[in-house]
C-alpha cells in the first residue's frame, strides 16, 4: 500500500519527534511491504518566521491532498517569543484551528492507557492503579459551548456574559456513529457522557445516541452523567473503554484521563473527519524548554503514528506492531527523563526511536 502522508514537524520539540515518527513508519512499512510517501509543511512558529503567517493556503492544500497528517506541535514560550506579540488571529496555535476547520476534523480521540511499568507515575491509590486501564475519550470537537454565539452586554447597570450551547441531531448522529466504529475495534463498550438531567441539548445527545447504538448490537451502551463521570475516572478508571461526549465536557473528561496516567510523553491522539481522514498528534504541547537537546519522548507521536495506520489505513496489525515495540522497549528498562525512574535506563529521544525501530 502506498501512504501519503503530510508532515508538520511544527516548532520545539516538534521536528524532533516528528523524525522518530517518520523512521518507526518507515521501518514498518519496510516489514509489512508498504511505501511511505511523506511531504512536510510548515505550521505555527515555524510558518511565521518563513511565511509571516501561522499556516498558508498552499500548506492546508498540501494537507488536504494526502491521506492522513502527522504533527508533531506547535507554539513557542508563550511569555517570551515574539509570536505572543502578535494578535490572536497571527499566532501558531492560529493555524492549528485553521487546520482543523479546514479539514472538517470533528471527532477527537484521546486514549488513556496506564503501563505497568510506568504505574508508579500514576497519581491513582495502589488498590485503584494495579487494575490497569485502557480507554479512549472520543470528544466532539467542532460544535457545543465554544462554537456557540457569545456576546457581553450591560443589564440593570451591570455586565452580563451569555454563551450558547447548540448541537443538532446530525452533528451527535455523525460523532456518535464514530465512537460505536472504534468501540468495535476495541472492547466494544460505549459509556456516553451527557447532563441530561439539566439540559436540553444532552436530552437530545442521549436522543440520537440510542438510536445509532440500535445499529451497533454488538456495542453495549450505558449513560453517564458528566459530574459521576468525572468521579469514576479517578475511583475506577478500569470500568470505561470508549467514552463519547460533547465539546467541552471531552475537553475536561481528557485532560483529567491524560493527568491519570501520570505521563504526559506517552499520550497519543487523533483528529478525524466524515471519511478516513485525520490529523495525528500526541497530546502534550510543543516543549520549547526542553526542544533541541534530543531528550524529548517521541512515544506520544510513535503512538499517533500506529493511530494514523489504525484508523485511517484500517491496517491493525502494523499499529499493533507499533504499540507492541512500545510495551517492549518499556519493558526492556529504557526511559526516556520525563518517565526516568532509578533501576531503569535513561536514553535519549533519537535512541529511543531507534530501540522502538529495532523492535518492529
Ligand atoms: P507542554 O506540553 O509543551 O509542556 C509541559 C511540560 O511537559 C514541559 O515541562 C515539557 O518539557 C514537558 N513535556 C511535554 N512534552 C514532552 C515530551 N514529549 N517529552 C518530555 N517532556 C515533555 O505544554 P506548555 O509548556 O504549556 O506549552 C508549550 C507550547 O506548546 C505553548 O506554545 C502551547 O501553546 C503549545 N501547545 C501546543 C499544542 C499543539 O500543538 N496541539 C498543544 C498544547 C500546547
């Protein structure tokens, strides 16, 4: 199979790990007799310096022409870098909502998966960690409260904030049919997170899930109010596999999934649209404290790699290549600083991708 993939190194740590991404890829690729075909654009920082804009028309067609996007991360120190002195709509994280929009990517997914040998790194009570967990925040990511008309108005002498929360029955239907799709490549069970004991647009959410769930027989489905949701995901985290929200409450579920697992160096994710399409990228940020002296951990971006090869290539077993020589490597004692812990080997972010390539 030929992959045509588009690149955004970005800024910080970006090319970095985007390099490690790239030599796993190939080295799969040359295992399982598929051809990688990358293409790299420029985006944040990066495309400001050379283009005087976060992400250019040409980059998005670029994008829009491959099969699936790889980043790394954008942005610089947000307290002392020039881009911070530009206005909003001219600063790296710009281009990113650029992009996003520009492919349509509506369904992010998050997962969150404690390794055994990094559960010391996990905040959880013993009793609650030695369960492990594997899960995967499936949010809507273009609609709900931050797409919603806001305005600012002055009342009876005094300001008032007012912010919408709209969702119609196709944007849930779409992302819906989603996150059943990647419960059935999973353990095939769909915990759907709402407040639909206060609001309407969750009554209408629970609405449509239900009905989509009637087509996926297979996937069992359950309801879960945010606030327990919230609650479970510290006091037994092991229960959920897929859960499928709206913007804002996936926008707090994730981050609190992703504190968790106690590394944030490790955490994946993907952005996708109505077709196969998707933007991979790890969770964490752009790192500019530490960017350029190869300690950075590629794993987060190494594992939206074997996403990118799961979900819009369908190709499982090479994923499963991927994610197996990440348990491997682990396993093996060699860390990279931020997961470093004393009895263990501390190895550099080139290293690493090559032990991760020696164990394709
Ligand atoms: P960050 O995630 O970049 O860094 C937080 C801390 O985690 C830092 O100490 C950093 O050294 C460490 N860290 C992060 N990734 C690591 C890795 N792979 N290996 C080892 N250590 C790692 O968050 P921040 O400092 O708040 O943000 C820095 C920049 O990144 C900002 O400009 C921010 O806007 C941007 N950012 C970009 C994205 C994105 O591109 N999607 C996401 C989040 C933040």
């Amino acid at each position: 199979m030929i992959l045509n993939i588009t690149c955004i190194p970005g800024d910080g740590i970006g090319p970095e790990i985007v390099t490690q991404a790239k030599k796993v890829l190939e080295k799969v690729a040359s295992k399982y007799g598929h051809e990688m075909r990358f293409t790299d654009i420029l985006m944040g920082g990066a495309s400001i310096d050379a283009c005087g804009e976060p992400l250019t028309d040409e980059a998005i067609a670029t994008a829009k022409a491959a099969d699936a996007v790889l980043m790394g991360s954008i942005g610089g120190n947000t307290s002392t870098s020039p881009w911070y002195k530009l206005p909003p709509e001219k600063r790296p994280e710009a281009g990113l909502l650029k992009i996003r929009k520009a492919l349509n990517l509506f369904a992010n997914l998050r997962p969150a998966y404690l390794y055994e040998e990094l559960a010391a790194a996990c905040p959880l009570k013993e009793e609650i960690s030695k369960a492990g967990f594997d899960m995967l925040i499936m949010r809507e990511l273009t609609g709900g409260l931050y797409f919603g008309e806001r305005k600012t108005v002055e009342e009876n002498g005094e300001l008032k904030a007012i912010d919408t929360l709209t969702y119609s029955e196709s944007e849930i239907r779409r992302i819906a049919i989603k996150g059943f799709e990647i419960a059935r490549k999973r353990r095939k069970k769909v915990t759907s997170v709402d407040k639909a004991n206060v609001l309407d647009s969750s009554r209408l959410w629970r609405k449509v899930v239900n009905e989509v769930a009637e087509n996926y027989p297979d996937v069992t489905v359950e309801h879960m109010l945010v606030d327990n949701c919230a609650m479970q995901l510290v006091k037994d985290p092991a229960q959920f596999d897929v859960i499928l929200t709206e913007n804002m409450f996936g926008d707090i579920l994730s981050d609190e999934a992703s504190m968790v697992t106690g590394s944030i160096g490790m955490l994946s994710s993907a952005s996708l649209n109505d077709s196969k399409f998707g933007l991979y990228e790890p969770s964490h940020g752009s790192a500019p404290d530490i960017a350029g002296q190869d300690i950075a951990n590629p794993i987060a971006t190494v594992l939206s790699a074997a996403m990118m090869l799961r979900y819009s290539f369908d190709l499982d077993k090479e994923a499963d290549a991927i994610e197996n020589a990440v348990r491997q490597v682990l396993k093996d004692g060699y860390r990279t600083g931020d997961i470093y812990s004393a009895g263990t080997t501390k190895v550099g972010c080139n290293e690493m991708g090559d032990l991760l390539c020696e164990r394709i």
